[in-house]
C-alpha cells in the first residue's frame, strides 16, 4: 500500500512509477515486464537491440549493411515487446524508447507499434512529427521528453495543430539525470531553467494559456528521483503526476545488462561520475571508468585531428543523424557509442561506457529486486535483504 495518487493514462491507473529507457539492451524484456507486474510502466530501449539474439548478431556478422542491421534491429524489438508484453502478465504498461538522434527512429516507431507496444517515449531531439509516425496507431499512448518549459511549449503547439495531445509529458533534470542530457553544452546542465519546481509551474502556467487544464496531462518528472523524500515532494507539493527512475532499476536482479555492468553502476562513487560531450552532440553523463578516463585524456588531441571529410562508420551502422566521430565534428565525442554501449552491456569495464545518474541509489552498492525497489520508492520503506542459506 501507498499514499499516492494513481498515474492514469488512457483510463488505466498505475502506480506513479516509469522506468526509463537504457540502451543498449539495458531496459529490454526482463527489465520493463518486472516493473510493469507491479503495475507501473516498463519501458524498452529500440536501440541496436539486436546484442540480445545470438542468431541476430550472428546474421549481423554475414555481409553487413546498413539495411540489414536495421532490419535485424527491428526484428529483435519485436521479439522484445512481444516477450514482454507476455511476461508481464497484463499489469501496468510496456513502452518503447526511441530516441529521435537515431537515424531509422520512423521505422523503429513503427515498429514498435506494429508489435503491440502500449506507448512510445521520444527524446533525445524534438519529437515534433511524433504523431504523424503514430497516426495509423491512435491507441498507443505517446510521451515526449523535455526538459524545460520552452520546448514544452513548442511541442504543444505544433501537436495542438494535428490535433493530437500528449498523453504524459517526462520532464528530464539534466543535472541529475543518466546518458544524454537535454542541454546544449556541459555548463548548461545546471541552468535554473531545469529545476523541476520552476519547469512544473511555469507548464501549468502554459496549460492555462493553452485552454488545456482540462485535459489534464500528466507531468512525469526524471533525474535523480529514485528517494522517497524526493517523491514525495515531487508528487505532493509540486503536482507532478509520477516520476521515471532509470540508474536505480539498471542495477536491479531482473535488468537485461550483465551482472558486471550492475556491479558497475552500483559500485560508482559520485566522485567517478563525470559529464562529457557524447558522439551524438549532447552532453553526456557516465563513470569515469578506464575507457572514458582514457578518452577524456586524449579528447583534445582526438577533436583537433577530427576530419570533416570523415563519413565512413567505423562500425557499419551509421546508427545516429548527427555522429561527431562519422561526420568530423571537432566539439562532438570521438568514439563510437553503439560500440562502447555494446562493451557496457556485456559489463566489459575496461572498454564500455556506463551512463549513470548521479545521485545516490536506494540500496548502495546492494543490487535488489524490481519489486523491493517499486517498494522502497512508494513506501520509504527498505525490506531487509535476505540472508544465503
């Protein structure tokens, strides 16, 4: 039992818990199916999910080409969504991530709601023509990420005018949350304009402006909210309607990444936990762990030999529209994300890149189950963990 209100979407009421998406293959079936049995909404990374199939990645290897890497893709978030779909028995919602940075978002969205999928998460880039790519799919639920009131605004307004709506908006602290952050540089993560109290006033503010109160759109904020205290403001004095939590549910039994990669992010100590330039344009946050403290060390000297000219991928897969290794960006991260996030999932430490928020998690270093973390977050209230026979 708990004392908030339901987050309901489309008439369905869940608990005011979302788990973020993390690729690649961090959120996938197992993750997102758990969180949704205790009737929350699970969510699926689209990203380069083929790393979860054998067969997949094995096909991937024989004659490689963009087209079929993404056709591989497509075929592993089917077999995502349909897993989880089964496996979580009904309750909650199962999402999918797709994050509008990566070149064949259209098709993964597609996809995604071809398979069945309850709802469509977008960030990582205005997701303006969202309700075009969904329009032959009306009942999957549809929920941009933002991060400050402005680009709320804008999305409003040019879905107001396709006369589709948000069904939830994620409202994404850059300063607090993991991987790529809403912000336009590394200094820009900590503008007052993010503060989760100021963006959540100022968008009530813009639903009256907009005649929309009466919908009722729920606020769903993201960063740093896996604390009960936290929550409990976030829902109760600032009027948000949930919270999505990434960092702390990566590092529970049921996430899809390997025990090392939980160790890992369970592990960090916040000194460890560093922003840098991603390779997709954004500012980034991670662990300083031996691949990163050795990319930061020779970053200079990579952007400066950064080539204009540079189109070719180094993995084949051109994975993303804007990639500062691919097209010579000498501001942009110089090293291959699908390929670090690959190394990460396999909880390879010495070669991955771990995205992690930075706040404390609720257990530690202790890695837990879904449902003693949905517990915890709801309630305040630690289960002791269970003694080895």
């Amino acid at each position: 039992m708990h004392d908030f209100s339901p987050l309901t979407i489309r008439g369905k009421e869940l608990i005011p818990i979302v788990q973020g998406g993390m690729g690649v293959g961090v959120s996938a079936s197992g993750l997102s199916s758990a969180v949704a049995r205790e009737n929350g909404i699970g969510t699926i990374a689209s990203v380069d999910l083929r790393h979860l199939h054998a067969d997949l990645l094995a096909q991937s290897k024989e004659n490689p080409t963009q087209e079929k890497y993404d056709i591989l893709n497509r075929i592993a978030l089917d077999r995502e969504i349909q897993a989880a779909l089964k496996q979580s028995e009904g309750q909650g919602m199962i999402a999918v991530n797709v994050m509008k940075a990566v070149k064949d978002h259209p098709a993964l969205v597609r996809q995604a709601c071809e398979s069945g999928a309850h709802a469509i998460v977008m960030g990582a880039g205005l997701p303006l023509d969202l309700p075009e790519m969904t329009e032959d799919h009306p009942d999957v639920a549809l929920f941009p990420i933002l991060s400050e009131s402005r680009g709320i605004n804008i999305v409003l307004k040019r879905w107001m005018k396709k006369n589709r709506l948000p069904d939830a908006i994620v409202i994404e602290h850059p300063s607090h949350a993991a991987g790529h952050l809403g912000a336009a540089s590394i200094a820009g993560v900590n503008d007052e304009r993010f503060e989760f109290k100021r963006v959540l006033e100022e968008t009530f503010e813009l639903f009256k402006k907009l005649d929309l109160e009466r919908e009722k759109i729920p606020l769903i904020v993201a960063g740093g909210m896996a604390n009960f205290q936290k929550i409990t403001t976030a829902l109760k004095s600032w009027g948000a309607s949930a919270v999505q939590i990434g960092t702390a549910f990566a590092v529970t039994h049921e996430s899809d990444a390997h025990i090392n990669f939980k160790k890992t992010l369970a592990g960090a100590k916040i000194e460890q936990i560093v922003e840098f330039m991603s390779v997709a344009g954004l500012p980034a946050r991670g662990i300083k762990t031996k691949f990163l403290d050795s990319y930061l060390k020779r970053e200079s000297i990579l952007q400066a030999n950064a080539k204009a000219d540079q189109r070719r991928c180094t993995q084949g897969i051109n994975c993303l529209s804007v990639c500062g290794l691919r097209d010579g960006l000498e501001k942009v991260g110089q090293f291959c994300i699908d390929l670090k996030l690959a190394a990460a999932f396999r909880g390879e430490t010495d070669k991955g890149l771990f995205f992690r928020g930075k706040d404390p998690l609720p257990f530690g270093n202790a890695i837990r189950s879904v449902k003693e973390t949905v517990h915890y977050l709801l309630t305040g209230e630690q289960i002791p963990a269970k003694k080895s026979a």
